[in-house]
C-alpha cells in the first residue's frame, strides 16, 4: 500500500504524494538553544530521524531541514543573568544539543540553519507583510494581523471570537486584535538588535521558522513537523504569516509527535517531574532510550517511568541476546549430518524472514508505526531462539541463519536501533548496571570462582549461598557448559 500520513490540518490520513515526484522536502522545528534539552526533545528528534530515515530508505531524495532559534527571550535573559552576550549562551547550547542528538544515534538533516543567519530574510518577510497590509508597524514593533487572513487557525481548529473573549487581560492595546503576534520587536536596553525598517530590533519568534523553510525549501514543501505543542501558536502563525505573504500554501502535510507523561503526569518543571537527556543517559544506555521512544506510535503519548525503561532496555537485550547467539553458531565450524531443525521451528523462521520487509513497510507506510515495526521485529527474534535452541547444524541453516541476520540490520537500520555489535552492546551494558551495583565487579568475579569450586568439590550448600548472597544483590548466575557467566537482574 502508498504511504500514509496522518496530516494535522485535515485531521486524517492521507496518501504521501510528494510535490516534486521523488523528492521530498520537510522541515521541523528545531530547539530553542538555552538550556539542556530534555526527553521532550528528545522524541520529537527521534521520531523524525525515523521519518528521514524511511522516507530516504524508500528510496526518496529528502532534504530535511532542522533549525536552531539562537535569539530569543529565554536566551537573553539567561546571558544577562550570566553577564555574557547572547551568543555564548547559543553556542553553548548548540553544542550540547549535538553531543545529545548524536548520542541518541541520529542521522545529520541537511541544511542546521540558525536564526540569526537568515535576519535578511526574515527582515525581507516582514517588509511583504506590511506592504500587503497583512502587518503593522506601531512604535518600532511589527505585528502581524490575524483578522487580514481568513483562514487563521485552521491548523487547530480553534475559534477566533472565543479566544478574543479571554484575552481579556494584560492585552497590549496598541494591537488592532488581542491575537495579533509580533513578527519583529524593537529593542530594548542591553538586548541584541539588528538595525531595519522599523528601527533597532530582533525578529520574532515565528517568523524565524517562515523565513528559513520558505528560503530553504520554498514557498510550499511537503512535510512539516514537531511536537504537539507546536500546534498553536507557532505552527499557526507560520501559516498565516507564510500564506499571507506568498498566496500559496505553505505545508501539504503536517505532523505532529505526542507528549512525553512521567508516570503518567505530563512533564512540567512546576511538578519536578523534568528530565534532561543528559541525567536520563546517566542511567540508560542511549540505544535504551532510542528504543523506548520508538515502542510507541510517535502521535500517541507515552509514559516514561522507570519501569517502562526497564522493559525496554529487556526488550532491547533480548534482541541482542539472540544476535549473540547466532553469531556464536556462525562462527563455530560446521557440524555437517544431522536431522533438521524440527519442521515447525525451521518453517516459522523462513516465514518470518520471508515476509519481514514486507510486514515492516505495511507497518511503516501506516503513518510510521514503529510500535507494529518493533513487534514484527520481535517475531522473527522468538522464531530464530526457537531454532538456535535445538542446536543442529543442518545444510542450508547457516544460509538462513545469514539471511535473518541482514534482514535485522536492514529493518533495525532504518530504526536507528540494534546498531552495536551484540558482544559489545552486552558489555557496554553489563558495565554500565555493574557500576550501580552495592558489589564491585572484582568481588563478583571472586565469587563465581568460589562457587565454581564448592561445586567441583560438591559443596552445594556453599554454592548455594554465594548463588543466593549474590541474587540478594542484583546479581544472577547462569550456569552453562562453558561455566558460569552472570549478569545485573
């Protein structure tokens, strides 16, 4: 089946045809660079990195587009407070949201523009506004009219009147309308400016994001994306500044991510429920976390908790786990003889490789359902334990076995997941629990020895009790013909 998007201003899905047929162009509002990003951030990159990623897995050539907003109140009130000028806060926070993105194994957009690279073109946007009436300038700030352009608020489907009614306080009463939003703002005392028009000033906010898609992408693009609380005003505003200076249409489908809940209440500062990526990568590894955002379908909420962490870092692990143990049977040098692997396990694991790119691209061509993705993913992983449990090497199981291996890195590629070699991710994750243990690695080890020996020695009350002291602590035994391997519970 085509592609379908669930598109925000028609509230449905609907077929992907791009304007220009195999080429798309999106972009998606980028971060405001202040401050740390936190997980908020974090799935609305996420879930847009795997947009991009399928979308040029589909063989479409994308140019994506994420902007940085470098000049803004929250920027210039954090360098007063540093006594620093305003770049340095920007940069500052540019830098960090790359170490973050890049952790998060994120794909590079390509055009990073930042706001105050595109001044001209946002002083440029602004003169077109005003020349065609749709914007006003009353003492050195320009504002843009809401009432000059019908369609305002088609996006989220709110009431004009209504939400004049409760603009009732604080209204600024040199608007001609109480919804009326600043597309430049005159400066003020040791505040950055720009000389225009109107005066020494900055743009506005909104405009910023016009200015750079319209000159990067053009008058009308396919996709637009970002969080749902970008909905109204940003994402609005865009439209009814992009609209009324062009006569096009600005965006042909619009997108927008769920919230992120902290066991099941939505993230605020106010509740003390707010994580930056950067505490969460403290005690996740940073696939985890990828592989969490992912569980669920990017439109809906997700509720992030220690617990719902911890199942996906099980879920991840158990994928790994599998990896693991097909490429030990690779390696080990071929039996040859033997029956079959039971006719059931061998028949479910070539049904399931057969059709996985098949069942993958249904799934992802439903609006990017990633949680269906992850599932199919999972079923061809219990399949493939089914048949390394059996232990047989038969002719034509290592060409199946290779078989399931690519078709896991092609799905879990377009993902972004399952990226590490499985040895060096269960390293990596043995390391990182073991350093939030109460017990140092060195005692453990002490103590599997120990244990080894009280077992040789068929002392399996001193065997026992280490096997307990140690589970007491977080740690499980697993013992095996090789010996006995543990590992953080």
């Amino acid at each position: 089946m085509p592609l379908r998007i669930y598109n925000t201003l028609s509230g449905a899905k609907e077929e992907f045809v791009p304007l220009t047929p195999g080429k798309v162009s999106m972009y998606v509002c980028g971060v405001t660079v202040y401050d740390n990003c936190h997980i908020g951030h974090a799935r609305a990159n996420v879930a847009f990195d795997v947009v991009f990623r399928y979308l040029r897995h589909s063989g479409y050539d994308v140019t994506y587009v994420r902007n940085y907003t470098d000049i803004d109140d929250k920027i210039i009130n954090r360098a007063n407070r540093e006594g620093v000028p305003f770049n340095v806060i920007s940069e500052r926070y540019i830098q960090a949201f790359d170490e973050d993105m890049a952790r998060l194994g994120l794909t590079l957009p390509t055009h990073q523009p930042k706001a105050t690279e595109y001044v001209d073109e946002i002083i440029a946007l602004v003169s077109s506004l005003v020349a065609k009436g749709a914007a006003y300038a009353v003492d050195g700030d320009v504002y843009f009219c809401v009432e000059k352009f019908p369609g305002y608020l088609k996006l989220s489907k709110r009431n004009l009147e209504e939400m004049q009614a409760g603009a009732r306080i604080d209204v600024d009463e040199r608007k001609r309308h109480p919804m009326d939003f600043a597309l430049w703002k005159s400066a003020k005392p040791g505040e950055p400016f720009w000389s225009s028009p109107w005066g020494n000033g900055r743009p506005g906010w909104h405009i910023e994001c016009s200015a750079m898609s319209m000159k990067l992408l053009g008058e009308t693009f396919d996709i637009h994306g970002g969080g749902k609380d970008l909905v109204f005003p940003h994402h609005e505003n865009e439209i009814a500044q992009s609209e009324a200076a062009s006569g096009h249409p600005f965006v042909r489908y619009w997108m927008h991510n769920g919230f992120v809940n902290i066991n099941a209440e939505k993230m605020s500062k106010s509740l003390g429920n707010f994580f930056t990526i950067r505490e969460v990568l403290d005690r996740y590894d940073s696939e985890v976390l990828r592989f969490f955002l992912l569980s669920a379908h990017y439109r809906s909420p997700i509720d992030f908790s220690d617990q719902n962490l911890a199942d996906a870092e099980a879920g991840l692990d158990r994928i790994y786990a599998a990896l693991a143990g097909l490429d030990e049977f690779l390696a080990a040098p071929p039996a040859g003889g033997g029956d079959l692997p039971s006719g059931e396990a061998a028949a479910e694991l070539e049904e399931r490789v057969a059709s996985l790119q098949q069942r993958f691209r249904e799934a992802m061509d439903d609006d990017f359902n990633t949680a269906l993705a992850i599932a199919h993913l999972f079923d061809l992983v219990r399949a493939l334990n089914r048949v390394l449990a059996e232990k047989q090497d038969t002719p034509g199981l290592r060409e199946l076995l290779a078989r399931v291996k690519g078709e896991i890195a092609l799905v879990a590629g377009v993902l972004g997941v399952v990226t590490s070699v499985p040895t060096d991710y269960q390293a990596r994750l043995k390391a990182r629990k073991s350093s939030q243990l109460p017990i140092e690695v060195a005692e453990i080890e002490a103590l599997v020895a120990e244990r080894t020996a009280a077992r040789k020695a068929r002392d399996f009350t001193r065997s026992d009790e280490i096997r307990d002291r140690l589970l007491a602590q977080g740690i499980e035994l697993l013992d095996g013909p090789g010996g006995t391997e543990w590992r953080v519970k």
